[in-house]
C-alpha cells in the first residue's frame, strides 16, 4: 500500500483545472485514485484483523468440536502404562448422546420450558408494547426503563437474587405468599423448573418488549384512523392490524429466545447451589460442561455439543421458514 | 379501499387524531395502567431487594421483611466485602473492568474497520465475508467451549487475561451494526473527496469516518462492555486462579458456600449490587444508544 505520492503542485494545478470549469484529464490510475472503494488490498487489510480473530475464536473450534465428535480414546484393556490413542470412532459417539437417557431427559425438560416459557415471555412483551403504544398509560419512558432494567444486570448476578428470593427465611416474596395463604416451594423437583424459567422472563421481557415496540410505533398511523373511521374497535385495531404486522418482529425475538433456551446454563448452575433438586445434567448445555470439565470425556462431550448446535440451527429455520412464509415478497 | 376513500378517511382522520387518544372508557384505561404497574413492580421487586438488602445485617436478612428497611449497616457491609479473604473482591471489580473495558475498547475498533470496509469497498470476498460472520453468529456458545477451552491452552494462555479478552474481541453483531450505519451515514462523496486531496484511505478513515461511526461505535461499546461483564462459561473455563477472576465468577463461587456459611448471605448481596452499578450507570446515561443497538441488531 502506497500513499499517494503526487507533488503539491501538481496536486494544486489539478484542483485550478477543475474549478476552471474544465474537464480533468485524467489518466486511468487516477481516475482509480479518486473513486474510493476499488482497492481490493486495502479494503482486505481493513477486514483482517477481524476476520483473524472471527477464524480463529469461532469458525476453528467448531471445525474442531467436529473433529473431536467423530474420534475417541481406544479403550485398551491395559493397566494405564501405555498412553491412550485417539482413534477415529464413526458415529459412535453421535450414537452414544441420541441413546443417553439423561441427555434426552435434559433435551425434554428444555423443550418442555421453551414451549412454556417463550410464549409467556413474548405475550408479556408484545401485551406491555401494545399498551405503552396506545399512550393511555402516563410516563411511558420511565415504564419502559423499569421493564428495561433487568437486562442491565449481570446473568449471574440475576440468577443469585432469585435465588435467595426463592429461599425461605430470607425471601420476602415468600413471606408475602404466605400472609396471602399460599405455601409454595419454589424448589420443589416439579416447580423448580419453572422457576428457573421465571428468572429468564424477568430478565428478557422488557428487551423483547423494546424490539416490539420500536416495530409497532414504525407502522404509520393512519392506518389506525382508517381503520376506526371504518368502525374498528381498539381492541380489533390491536388484535387484527397491529398485531399482525409485527408478527415478523415477534418471530424473531422468538427465535433468538428459541435459541437461548436450548443452552440453558447460567441460571440452572446458580440454582443448583441452593438446591439439589438442580441436578449436574439438568440441562443439555450442564451435561456438555460436564462431560468436558467434570468427568474428562471431550469427545463425547463435543458430540452432544454438537448434536445441541443442529437442533438450534434445525429450529432456526423452522422459525425462519414459517417468517418467509408469511412475507413471500422478501 | 379505493383511493378516494383513503384520502377522505385521512382527512377526517387529521381533526379526529388528537381527540381519540384519550377516548378510551375509564375502566380499560383503568385495568391497563393496573397492568403495567403490576409488571413494573414484577420487574423492579428483586432489584428493590437487593438495595435493601444490601443496608441490612445477617440477622435483620433473616427477621425483617426483605422489602424494608431495618437498622442502616450499608457501610459495615460494604466495608466486609471489600475486606473479606484479603480483600479479593476488589481485584475481581478491577478485573471485570479490565476484561469489559480491553475488550469492548477492542472489538469495537476492529469492528469499525470491518464494518467501515464491508459497507465501502466493493471487492472479491465481500458476500463470502458476511455469510461467514452470519453464520458465525448462529453458532451456540456450547460448542465453542471446550474447543477454545483446548485452543487457548495450547497457546499457553489459559490463566491469562488474554484467555478472557482476544476470543471476546471478535463481535459479530458489531461488524453488522458499523456496517449498516456507514452504509447510510458516511457519504462516498466525502471519501472520494479525501482522496483526491491525496489523503491516503487509512488517514481518511481515522480523521474523518471515525468521527462519522461514532454514535454507531458508542452502541457496540455499551453491547460488548455488558456481554463481557455478564460472561460466566468462559471466564469459569479459562480460569482457575482466583485471583484473574471477574466479579460474576467470584460471586457465584462465594454464593456456593453462602447456605453453610448464613453471614456470607449479606456479603454475595452486597457484591451483587457492586457488581451491578457499573452496568445500570452506563444503560441511564446511554439510553438513546443501546434502543438504536436492540432495534438494529433485531429488525434489520
């Protein structure tokens, strides 16, 4: 890459030329020279360094939890003297995950949470967006910031205040339940599911809510009074207009949730220190850390990552496919 | 609907807008605003708490109601946190701002150039390039782990800030929102401009299509600040000494002893609140940024 070498003078000469009104001369080179955006060498030395970090950090451990899924340690019937060797196993290892029952267990706890805990979200977000655009409700922004509020604390964090919410002698959420007559335990083996999903809800439905939001308030207004000059209630104008056209924005928050639920980690672990109802596999991402971490089996391990990574891109597209569906012109 | 209608019904529609608003009947308007109070309360009550909380000795934690104030001991706790085993949760906030401000500071001027160069040259690679990063993005974290995990240990990194910092520098969503904003917002006559001044396309880019990013940049700063700060699975992986940890590490690992050790309880909370303030100040004083980040990266 050469800096442009062009002498002051000849540079000044140019600019007379032009102001005079005349047309530049110009050769090819600068002609290239001015038009910006047509130096392949340089726009590749913009885009190196993080194209180098995105190949090394993301596209290099996929293709190795690949590699690592269809290998294993032959097992020898030595005493340990010699040094395992990594042989390739086929699908063995795919074939393990897809009969491990406490892998399909977690797959079926989070399937069952997301088919839960997604749309109660997103109806959350779409009912609170729906009224924050009516304007009915006063003091709209500082509604919003307080909705917005628990996406600004840390994941751990959020997960550690539940759970001492959910904790009896400490939780004033308990003791207010129990004045109200209503004895319940949040971290009972069938209720602490949901109480896990609770803790996502709090955190995400104002930051879905904001999406939906910024989608209802960009339709343009006169489709509404059109429609109440026809004889539309509120409630149709909502249910029947607005409703449908931020279905696209709705899909989408769907599918990041989809995915967000498939690797259910954080909230689970934290759980788990206060109940042993949480088990060590209790979800599909729990059993990969597992694998990896706790009991030293990486290629297992990755084959469940990685049986994990095409169910999320499996309902990624389901998701997008039904959102192409209903915009057939994009 | 013809379009004789439509333009009548607009019309009507002009003197017709202002008055409407509020015609709601009382009782919707009633049971709405009943709605969002309820849920303002659902979202602030464990937030509330841990305010309160963090005031109260071990015994007022476990006698007073949580949602109200006892006897004012803000500063015995927050004089124990900073002082418990050694003092270390002052390393960890040091660390967490390290890891939050290194690598956001980072990615966000890798993205620039990136984006800059994907919404400005025109060359071979381009569309290949951004299939790339899409597709990267679609990726679970799940995979990555123990593969990064192995990958940095065989650089000799793990135990080392840089274990946390360089696989955080690549932000994809980043590269996508500098992208769109240049493409809208940095004008090719300005660069062709630059350039027929002699400027060279580096000097073009620091002196002036930074200064054009900057609201765009502000945006990945606050996102990449808050995923790192928020980071559990990589710095738990990467990390055994205590002493690299950042606070959401720390924290978790105090609130495993915290149900054997009852006076542990104030302190996690206390930490808790620490651990927050940096975020929630950078949300308050950044709004109009990170409503612009959310939208982007979601509708676009």
């Amino acid at each position: 890459m050469t800096a442009p070498t062009l002498h002051p003078a000849t540079r000044d000469g140019r600019n007379g030329a032009e102001q005079a009104g005349e047309p530049p001369r110009l050769t090819a080179s600068r002609r290239n020279k001015r038009r910006f955006g047509a130096d392949w060498k340089m726009a590749w030395a913009f885009v190196v360094p993080f194209l180098a970090l995105f190949v090394v950090f993301h596209l290099v451990p996929v293709f190795y939890a690949l590699w690592q899924s269809f290998h294993g340690v032959e097992k020898s019937g030595g005493l340990g003297f010699t040094k395992p060797s990594v042989i390739f196993v086929g699908l063995d290892n795919y074939a393990e995950a897809l009969t491990d029952e406490g892998f399909l267990r977690s797959v079926g706890r989070v399937l069952l949470y997301g088919v839960v805990q997604v749309p109660v979200m997103l109806g959350l977000a779409l009912v609170m967006a729906l009224i924050f655009d009516t304007a009915i409700v006063r003091m709209r922004s500082l509604f919003q910031l307080a909705a917005f509020l628990p996406y600004a604390v840390p994941g751990i964090i959020a997960s550690i205040l539940w759970a001492f919410l959910y904790l009896p002698g400490v939780s004033p959420v308990l003791d207010l339940l129990d004045g109200a007559g209503a004895h319940i335990d949040f971290l009972a083996p069938g209720s602490v599911l949901w109480s896990i999903a609770n803790i996502s809800t709090w955190q995400w439905t104002g930051y879905n809510m904001i999406i939906i939001f910024a989608a209802l308030q960009a339709i343009p207004r006169d489709l509404f009074e059109a429609a109440r000059i026809d004889g539309a209630t509120n409630w149709q104008i909502a249910w029947r207009i607005k409703v449908p056209l931020v279905a696209p924005a709705i899909l989408i928050t769907g599918l990041f949730s989809v995915v967000g639920t498939l690797q259910l980690f954080s909230e689970p672990t934290v759980l788990r220190t206060i109940t042993n109802n949480v088990t060590y596999n209790y979800t599909p991402n729990m059993i990969v850390y597992n694998l990896a971490f706790g009991s030293n089996q990486p290629y297992y391990s990755a084959a469940v990552a990685v049986v994990i990574a095409i169910g999320a891109f499996l309902l990624s597209f389901g998701f997008l496919r039904v959102l192409q569906r209903r915009n057939p012109d994009e | 609907m013809s379009d004789i209608t439509a333009r009548r019904t607009r019309r009507r529609a002009v003197w017709s807008a202002g008055a409407r608003r509020d015609r709601a009947p009382l009782s919707t308007r009633f049971i709405l605003t009943v709605t969002i109070i309820a849920l303002t309360a659902y979202f602030l009550i464990p937030i509330a708490w841990m305010l309160i909380a963090s005031t109260k000795s071990t015994a007022d934690l476990n006698t007073t109601f949580g949602l109200w104030f006892s006897h004012f001991d803000l500063m015995q706790n927050l004089h124990d946190l900073f002082a418990y085993r050694d003092g270390i949760f002052r390393r960890w906030v040091v660390n967490s701002l390290i890891y939050s401000g290194g690598g956001a500071l980072g990615s966000t001027f890798l993205a620039a150039l990136c984006g800059f160069a994907l919404a400005k040259y025109r060359f071979r690679g381009r569309n290949a390039i951004m299939g790339l990063i899409f597709g990267g993005v679609l990726i679970p974290g799940t995979v990555l782990a123990l593969p990064t995990y192995l990958l940095l240990n065989s650089f000799g990194l793990i135990n080392t800030y840089w274990a946390v910092i360089l696989p955080s520098l690549s932000s994809a969503f980043g590269v996508f929102l500098v992208r769109i904003y240049a493409a809208a917002a940095v004008p090719d006559e300005l660069l062709e401009a630059g350039r027929i001044d002699g400027a060279h396309d580096v000097r073009i880019f620091f002196t002036v299509v930074l200064r054009i990013l900057l609201p765009s940049l502000v945006t990945v700063f606050l996102f990449s600040f808050i995923s790192i700060w928020n980071n559990f699975l990589l710095p738990l992986i990467v990390l055994n000494d205590q002493s690299l940890w950042p606070v959401t590490l720390g924290l978790y690992s105090w609130q495993m002893n915290a149900m054997s050790e009852p006076d542990l309880v104030r302190i996690v909370v206390t930490g808790s609140m620490v651990g927050t303030i940096p975020l929630v100040v950078l949300f308050l004083t950044l709004q109009k940024y990170w409503r612009s980040g959310i939208t982007t990266g979601a509708l676009k």
